[in-house]
C-alpha cells in the first residue's frame, strides 16, 4: 500500500501546478540538450524533489523510475569503514553525504568519480552524461564543497550534478 502523498506526487513536469515558469524553464533547459550543474534551494516540503524527478524524467523517459536502494561500504585512510544508502538507477543517483559526518568528502569525491568514469554504453539512444543528486547539500563540510567544486570541474562532460538544499548560504 503506497502512501497518499506518494500515490499523488506528479511525475512530469507539465503536471506541477506550481511556479511553472520554473518548470518551462528547466524543460526548455534540458530539451536543448547539454546543461550545467543545478541548484534546488527552498523549504523542507517545497516539493524540490519532486520537481528534480520529474526533471529527470525529462531527460531519461520511463527508466529512471526504475529505482534500487543499495548500500556502499568505503574505507578511509584511518582504517575506518564507512557505509552510505544511496537511491540509483542506471541514469542517476541520490544521495546525502552528509549522513557520514565529516567522512562526507570521501563519499563525495569516490561516487562521483565512480559514475564519472563508466561512459554510458548507447550513446545513440541516451545521454552522453549521468546526474548525481546530492540531498542537503547545505550540510557538506567545507573539505567536501572543495571537493565537489574540483571534481565537478573535472567531470563536467560526463556527470552533471543536481545539488538540493533549504538555504544558499
């Protein structure tokens, strides 16, 4: 039994009913083809991840809502393990590195170079990039915003990143 809110959620962007001049231009943006790195920024409740599932829709079709929850194991230098739940499908993953506390840099830094660096295998028929989604980025260390701004730098052509928070600052 699915949940109210999850029954009703919309899943493409022309079903928002609110701020659509937002949402035509996120689809006009990811229509004309290769887009930059993206900011959500509002409220806990604004609807910010609905509007980026149905972006990404948008852009993959039907697929992306082919969604597994895995867990990921990482050690550190200091000999520490670390584990990480994360959302995927084969085009896109969520996830909040801020759950492993000051260790988010690690997390940060080895999925995106994961998903950088596996090219996707029908450049035809998808798109030439993945998408990593970051939930309360507003939480990142500064070690790890650092990070992120260098690898988001490096893997701009094959990883585009979608970062959702409350507040810009």
């Amino acid at each position: 039994m699915a949940l109210w809110i999850d029954k009703y959620r919309p899943r493409e962007m022309s079903k928002l009913t609110y701020h659509k001049e937002q949402s035509e231009k996120l689809s006009s943006l990811v229509t004309d083809g290769d887009f930059s790195h993206l900011l959500f920024c509002g409220p806990a409740g604004a609807g910010k991840r609905t509007r980026i599932n149905c972006l990404l829709k948008k852009i993959y079709g039907k697929g992306v809502e082919n969604v597994h929850v895995e867990t990921h194991h990482f050690s550190i230098p200091s000999g520490k393990k670390l584990q990480i739940f994360v959302v995927n499908s084969n085009y896109h993953i969520e996830l909040t590195p801020s759950d492993v506390g000051v260790y988010d840099r690690v997390i940060v830094q080895e999925i995106i170079k994961d998903m950088a660096q596996v090219q996707q295998l029908n450049r035809a028929s998808q798109k030439a990039f993945k998408v990593v989604v970051l939930l309360e980025a507003e939480n990142l260390t500064k070690e790890a915003q650092h990070s992120l701004r260098r690898t988001m730098e490096k893997y701009a052509a094959n990883c585009k990143i979608i970062l959702c928070c409350e507040s810009a600052s």
